[in-house]
C-alpha cells in the first residue's frame, strides 16, 4: 500500500472511500465541518439524531454520499475524547479500514481528526494495513482486500515508511499464527525466518535436533520428542549498534500445535492450538521490523519451535528432565510445555550476552482467567526493565497488567525427586507461578514475561480483527527502539 500527503480538501478530492471518526461525547470538528458542509448538513442531521456511532470501533457506512466525490464515506466512533490515545486510535481506525476493504479500493484518504498528532500517524497506518488482512488465507472467495492507496494530510515521508513497517510486521505475524498447523511446523517455520531474516541483513542460526543435543537443551527436546517433526530452534542476531553494546533478548515461545501431550486437552480447549506460537512469530516480526527501520540497536532474537503430541515416545508424568541450565525439573503436567522450551531459550539468551530480556509466549490459561483477553500478563524480576516495557506497551497502545512476583509463589515450584516441578498446586495464581518457573533460569538478568495468551488470537471476531492479533510487535519495536545497552534501576 502506497501512502501518500494529501494537500487538497478530501471533500472534492476523487476517491474510493473515506475513513472518518467521531468522539462519542464531542460536536463536529476539523475535518468534518468541512465534509458535513460538501453533504449539506447531513453529518449535523446525524449527530443530531445520535445516529452517528459512538463507542470504538462502531461503524456507519454512507455509499455515494451526495456532494462528496468518494463512493463511500465511513464514519468511525472513538469513544470518549477524555479516553483517548493509542489503544482506541488503533481500534478505530482498523475498524474503519477493515469496512472499507470488503470490496477492492484503489484510493481511501484518512481524516486528520483521527490522528492526536504526528507521532500517532505510524500508529494509524499501521492499523489501516492491519484492518485490511483477514484470517481468509485459504478461501478462494477473499474477505477483504488492501488498498492500493492511502491518502493522509498530516505526516512526513519517514512517518509513512514506519507505519506501513509496523503495518507490514504485524501482518507477518498475524499470517504466521494465522497458518494452519500443517503447514506451520517447526522445520517450516524455521525455513520462513531463515527466509525472512535473510531479506533484512539478520543473522539467523537454525539449530536442528542434533544441534539442540549438542546443546543440552533437553527440556526443549523433551518437549517436541512425541512429534514426527523435529525442533528446531531460531538464534537470531540483528546488530545495527554500535559493536560494544550488549545486545537485548528477544524470545519466543513456538509450540507450533499444542494438543497438551498426554495431559490431552480437551477439543474446545485444542481447536486453536495453532496459535501456540504466536510468541515467536512476534519475535521474528519485531525483529524483521527493527532490521527494516535500521534501528541503531543490537538485539538476539530467539525463537523454540516443537509440536506438544501424543506418541509412543512423548514425554511423560513423572519424567525428570534436565534443561540447559542443569536444573532438573520434575513433568507433572504434559501441557505446561512453554515454560521448558522457554527455560533453555532463556539460558541460551543469557550466555549469549543479553543484557535484559523480553519473553513473549501464550503461556497460561490462568493469564486470561486474571486479566481477560484483551490483556497481557506483564511479570519480570527487575523494576526499572518492567517499568519500561510497560510504558513502551502504552505508547504502542497494546494493554499490559502487572502481576506480582513475591518469593511464595516459587514455593509451589517444589519437587521432592528434581530440582523443580514444572506445575505448582491447583490452579491458584497459574500465570505467576510459571513466571517464577521462568526467573530460575534468567541468572538475575533484568527480565520480562508477557503472557500474551489471551490477546494473541481472537477466538470471536472484533470490528477490527478476526483471528490473531499480531498483539506486542509494536511493543518490542518501541522496547527495541528505546535499547540503550543497560537497564537502569528506576524507568526514566
Ligand atoms: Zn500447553
């Protein structure tokens, strides 16, 4: 999609559609007096009538609108100005976007009153490429359709480019999740990031499955050892810094299918296990992203991929494994599965020189049971590195929650055979107890764990997604861009 300064009034201006909002609780402004003048009045007549939408994301669509040279006008509610920023900007406009694109369009132009400012244009950009990809991959009739042009009047050239990057990334990982789990597996999705990081300059190393037995990472292999498809695991490394900064870890939880091993999960529950791998699929766009946008940073991206079956040589309850670390971890449940192949990412991260870290992983069910789906689980070990991946999540308007993570919780951790369980007891604070499972094997770094399994993949459709989400790349791209080299104690 090609994106473009508009200098012209939209109202005369020739064009397939026009995306427009309105804040529930405010008169028309800006550039709407101006098209409510070009339709005599009839945007007033609406507001008047409270026919126009109000929360964020409703729409209402106007085809041919008389006295406006578009064929169809699409009016966006905002919601309440006093809510306003990123979050409600991104809904909103991709909900308008996502109308718009039922049918192919050559040229939409985007109303400024929209848009806070300039630094929310990328935002918004962004989010019209995200309103116009579906999850419709294998349809032969498709659902919707990108523009060829997008037209904004406020924005510079460097504006554009990022937020058709971020767009672009986020789209990547939404397809990848997207994917059907045949035809994402771990040695398929390998080849993709191979693919993918060539293209921008990444370095990326795939180890196979003897790679990853030279490499003592048996709680990854356990893992993946019921699947026919072996791991693979994705060692990333983008250095656009200068050489002696200490990189910052990316990491991605990849159970490309996780039917929950011999802790089988129940079909509702397995139904969109595909989606298991989002973590890493948001690690290898933000990576992708950060590469494209020449970030002056040095960043590790690394990414578990295994299949969770049911096979004759699965792991199994009872099991002692002993992951990279050494630590030895007791399986008492097949489908608490992320937190292994995260602890050997973690470690590998670590003795790769990573100077803080942040994990992605749709990790517990517990997560969306605290917070709901439309917000991530935020825990780490380190205040200053929490605080600042949590402002990072703002400005990109993706919704975080602290948890704590007081030492009690690890008590549940406690095996009588290993050094630790890799489940704690009933279903009490599920999402912190895996989180203190991961802080056994970050040695202190400065860390963070999103739990994204809630907002990652949208199991109803939403005005402005259906399926995955794409949800934290933005986020790692602002951490990304705000990478110093250090953690400071307190967030600035
Ligand atoms: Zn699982």
């Amino acid at each position: 999609m090609l994106v473009r300064r508009a200098s012209e009034a939209l109202a005369g201006k020739e064009l397939d559609a026009i995306l427009a909002g309105c804040f529930e609780d405010a008169g028309l402004s800006g550039v709407l007096v101006e098209l409510d003048r070009a339709l005599d009045g009839g945007l007033e007549r609406l507001r008047a009538g409270r026919e126009l939408p109000a929360a964020v994301g409703e729409t209402l669509l106007w085809y041919r609108p008389p006295g406006l040279a578009c064929s169809l006008l699409v009016m966006v509610g905002l919601g309440k100005s006093s809510d306003w920023g990123p979050a409600p900007l991104y809904r909103a406009v991709a909900a308008a976007a996502r109308q718009a694109a039922r049918k192919p369009r050559r040229s939409v132009a985007l109303d400024t009153s929209l848009v806070l400012n300039d630094t929310s244009v990328p935002t918004a950009i962004a989010a019209v490429l995200a309103g116009c990809q579906g999850q419709d991959l294998y349809r032969s009739e498709k659902k919707l359709f990108a523009f060829e042009e997008l037209w904004l009047p406020v924005g510079s050239e460097s504006d554009f480019r990022t937020g058709v990057i971020l767009g672009e990334s986020v789209n990547l990982a939404r397809r990848l999740v997207d994917q059907p789990p045949n035809v994402i597996y771990p040695g398929s999705f390998a080849e993709l990031a191979a693919d993918l990081c060539r293209e921008v300059g990444i370095e990326c190393d795939v180890w196979d499955e003897e790679r990853l037995e030279f490499e003592r990472c048996g709680a990854l292999l356990a893992v993946g050892q019921g699947s026919a498809r072996p791991p693979r695991l994705l060692l990333m490394r983008y250095r656009g810094g200068p050489a002696d900064q200490p990189p910052l870890a990316l990491v991605g939880k990849g159970v490309t299918f996780d039917s929950g091993g011999l802790s089988v999960k129940p079909t509702e529950g397995m139904k969109t296990m595909k989606c298991d791998m989002a973590g890493a699929a948001t690690v290898v766009a933000a990576l992708h992203a950060a590469a494209r946008l020449k970030l002056p940073v040095n960043l590790i991206g690394l990414a578990g991929l295994v299949e969770n079956l049911i096979s004759g040589s699965s792991y199994k309850l009872g099991d002692v494994l002993t992951s990279r670390s050494g630590k030895t971890i007791e399986i008492l449940n097949t489908d608490a599965e992320g937190r292994l192949v995260l602890a050997d990412l973690l470690d590998i991260a670590v003795e790769q020189g990573a100077a803080a870290l942040v994990d992605v992983a749709t990790l517990t069910g517990s997560c969306i049971i605290a917070l709901g789906n439309h917000v991530a689980g935020l825990m780490g070990n380190h205040e200053g590195w929490c605080a600042r991946v949590a402002q990072a999540a703002r400005r990109a308007g993706e919704p975080v929650w602290p948890l704590p993570m007081y030492a009690e919780y690890a008590e549940q951790l406690r095996s009588s055979i290993a050094d630790l369980k890799n489940v704690g007891e009933g279903r009490a604070a599920g999402a912190i107890v895996a989180a203190k499972f991961l802080e056994e094997f970050v040695r202190g770094r400065p860390w963070v764990h999103l739990d994204v399994a809630g907002p990652a993949f949208l199991e109803s459709p939403k005005p402005w997604c259906d399926g995955a989400t794409g949800a934290f790349v933005r986020t790692l791209v602002e951490v990304a861009r705000q990478w110093t080299g250090r953690v400071e104690e307190t967030a600035g």
